[in-house]
C-alpha cells in the first residue's frame, strides 16, 4: 500500500517532465534544466581598455571630494587601482611598440 501511495505522489508530481525527474531515496530529486552557454562578445583592443579606465579613473577621482570619509576611503582606493591599471596598460603598449621598431632594425641589420 505504501509503494503505491508513493508511486501515485511520484507521477503526480512529475506529470508532465519525467525527463528530468529521478526517484531518490529521500524522495523526489527534480534535475534543473541545462542553462545556455554565454557567449563572450570580442576582445576589445588595448584602446577600448585605455579609455574605460580613464572614465573609472576620472569617476573614482569626482567622489574624492565627498562628504562622508567611507567614500573617499574607497574613491582613493579606486582612483590608485585605476591610475596603476592605466599606467601599466600604457607601459605596455609603448614597449610592444619599441619591441616592434627593434625588430624592423634587426631584419634590416641582417639583409
């Protein structure tokens, strides 16, 4: 009597997607559906990333001037992590384009 009761709760409970219903030991296990796969957009270039820094850079450093001292603690915070990020962007986008000129030098040295 029993195994029928729970037979009866189990297709009364699963009418309709027994694809994705399993009998448990501890009762009825329902499997959440698959979620779809997100797609990430381009890679943006380093320029994208220059000026998306800049405007965090320039929005951190406008809450500077705020009255209560939590947000500027956090706005200086924000405002040296983003001028670091920058620099170092930067940086690198001058050293690749000096690896890029040596480079040239070095194959018209060699002809």
């Amino acid at each position: 009597m029993a195994s029928n009761t729970l037979i009866q709760l189990f297709t009364a409970q699963t009418r309709g997607k027994r694809d994705r219903c399993h009998l448990d030991r501890g009762g009825i296990r329902m499997d959440e559906p698959k979620k779809k796969r997100v797609r990430r957009g381009k890679p943006g270039t380093r320029t994208d990333l220059l000026k998306e820094l800049w405007h965090a850079l320039k929005s951190a450093s406008s809450l500077l001037d705020s009255e209560n001292p939590d947000h500027r603690l956090r706005a200086v915070h924000a405002t040296s992590q983003a001028g670091l990020a920058y620099a170092r962007v930067l940086g690198d986008g001058e050293l690749e384009t000096l690896v890029a000129e040596l480079e040239k030098r070095a194959d018209k040295n060699r002809l």
